[in-house]
C-alpha cells in the first residue's frame, strides 16, 4: 500500500466507542463537526484518505447520522475548501447557504467549509458512501464565489458528471495501489476535471479558460483509453471520434504530455502485461493471452515491444519476477524506456 494512503476501520475499535472514535477521526480529517445518531449501539464506519498533492480525497462509509457545522465549529477549523462529495448507497442531504439539496443518492452535493452546514440521511437506510474531493478555495480556477451557487445542490452524474464519478471511485478502488508520483499527476488530473465540471454546472463551460477546458477534455480522452485497452481497435483515430474532435485536434491536446497519444495506449497496454505476467494466479496463462487480453493481437509485435520497454522477452520477465531465476531489471521496478521525440504521435 502507498505510504500516501491511510484507511481505518471502526470495527477495530470497541463497540462501545466506534461512534466516538467516527466522530473524532471526520473532525480531524475533514473538519470540525458534530455528528449524532441512533446506530450507537452498533455503529459501522471504514474511513479512508489519500494526498493527491494540492487535493486530498476522502472515503468514507458509515452508518445514517445527522450532523451540524456551526460557526463556532468554524472558528475551531477551517481547511478552507470546498468539498465535492459523491453521495451512494444509502441517501443524503445537505443545508447551506439557505438552499436545501433533498435527499441525493448516486449524485454530487457541494459544500463550503467556511460556512455554517447541516447533513441528515435516511435515518431508516443503510450505510452511506462517500468519495469526497477536497479542494482548496485557492486552488480552484473559477471565479471567487461563483462555486457558491452550487452549494447543496444535486449536482447530476451523468455526461462530465459520469466521467468525473467513474474517476473518483476508480481512484477510491486504485489509489492504494499507486506510486506518489502517480498520485500527484492524478491530484491535478483530479482538479482539472472537477474545474471542469463545476463550471459546466454553473452553465459556464464556454467562459471557461481554454486550456481548463482542453484539460478536462485531455483527462476524458485519457479515460477512454483506460477503459478500453483491451479492444484491439482502440487506436488514436478511435479516440478522436469518441470525442468528436479530429486527429489533429486530439494530437494537440496531448503535444505537452511525456508521451503521444499512440504511446499512452501502448505503454498502457504493455504495462497491464507487465502486470499480469507478474501475478502467480496468472502463471498458467500464454503469455499471447495476456496480450491479447490488452489489446496485443500480434505476438511478434507484443514480444518486440515489450523487449524494447523492457529489455527481457515476456517470458523472461515472468520467470524471474515469480522467483524462478534472477536477471537485469527484475530485482528493481521495471521502467518503461519513453519514446523519443520521433517516436511521439
């Protein structure tokens, strides 16, 4: 698990001060509250944190509460953020700012933590879940106070909102998983597209500034390919037409990252195999299996490409790296070698 990653879980924590010990943990990770409910006699509660850099995402899941963040609360802390959180499972609600969002399930609510708050949930249902993208007021690119308007509201998951929701709980699945480095590339990833989307709700996308929007979009075209490296048709032209933009336009979009865009697919796709050759559930499995399962429809040009990244055959590389022999590069993470400037389409 990366060092960046912390997850607790209250039934480590005796029945009689789980409630206690959900409290203290949401005050000091999230922000001063009170937090009251009627499960205290048998309490459910997993939360988790990951640092993306600037941002920082919350998981959380717990029995029904109602809470209230008053000024003295405030006055007690402010990170100073606004917090995006995706509601799911049981249903939520928050009050702010006068507004009242409803009871919102499998949606986005908003919240400021600089301003007094208070959440109820169904009291009857089950436990919540929620991925919570916390941003620092001074890092987000709208303008000051417009994020306001989208104060407990029910922010909608679907379009920019399913792409943004698919990216926080793969994130939530995937972060353990991750090196700091990647962390920090998904922390302004994760900025981006919220940006994006906030402002898309506010029904100013167009007034966005240009490279928020190409970020956003640089971010989806990013996800299609992770979504899809399996297909043997997934190529830079299917891409572009997923996104209704032309080749030239997606090259553009991707002329400031280390890699192209036909890179991005094969460094994925050879990295998936990488993975895979390396899993002793999978030791039984042809390695042209493995390639093909990531798109690799060719064994020649798999073989090639991964010698070329990676400086061992597929072959080699399983069999040292599940213990049965010792070779170059095996011992110490593989590194994929990165294109040359030539290379990058």
């Amino acid at each position: 698990m990366n060092h960046m990653w912390t997850r607790a879980y209250g039934h480590e924590v005796p029945v009689a001060d789980r409630f206690d010990w959900f409290t203290e943990t949401v005050s000091t990770d999230l922000m001063p509250v009170a937090i009251n409910t009627d499960r205290v006699g048998d309490f459910h509660a997993v939360v988790g944190a990951v640092e993306l850099g600037a941002v920082t995402v919350s998981t959380l899941e717990f029995s029904p509460v109602w809470s209230r963040r008053t000024p003295a609360h405030i006055r007690r802390g402010d990170p100073e953020q606004y917090q995006l959180a995706l509601v799911e499972g049981n249903a939520m609600k928050a009050c702010q700012l006068g507004r009242d969002s409803g009871l919102v399930v499998d949606g986005f609510i908003v919240t400021n933590t600089s301003a007094p708050l208070e959440c109820d949930t169904d009291r009857d249902g089950g436990p919540i879940r929620a991925t919570v993208l916390q941003i620092p007021r001074s890092q987000l690119p709208l303008r000051a106070g417009r994020a306001d308007h989208l104060v407990a509201r029910r922010l909608p998951r679907t379009g920019l909102g399913a792409v943004m929701a698919d990216f926080m709980t793969s994130l939530r699945d995937n972060g353990p998983d991750c090196r700091t480095e990647e962390l920090t590339v998904l922390g302004r990833a994760a900025l981006d597209m919220a940006t994006a989307y906030l402002a898309e709700q506010l029904g100013t996308i167009e007034g966005t500034a240009p490279e928020i929007r190409a970020r956003a979009l640089l971010e989806r075209a990013k996800m299609f390919i992770e979504r899809n490296l399996g297909d043997p048709g997934l190529t830079p032209r299917a891409v572009a037409d997923h996104h209704n933009i032309s080749l030239r336009g997606l090259y553009a979009l991707f002329r400031d990252e280390p890699e192209g865009v036909a890179a991005v697919i094969r460094i994925r796709r050879l990295e998936r195999c990488r993975a895979d050759l390396g899993r002793p559930e999978l030791c039984t499995v042809p390695v042209q299996a493995i390639a093909a399962r990531w798109g690799f429809s060719n064994a020649t040009v798999f073989g090639r490409a991964f010698r070329q990244a990676y400086d061992l055959t597929p072959g080699e590389y399983r069999r040292h790296a599940l213990g049965h022999g010792s070779a170059r590069g095996v011992e110490e993470p593989c590194t994929l070698r990165r294109p040359s400037p030539a290379e990058r389409v």
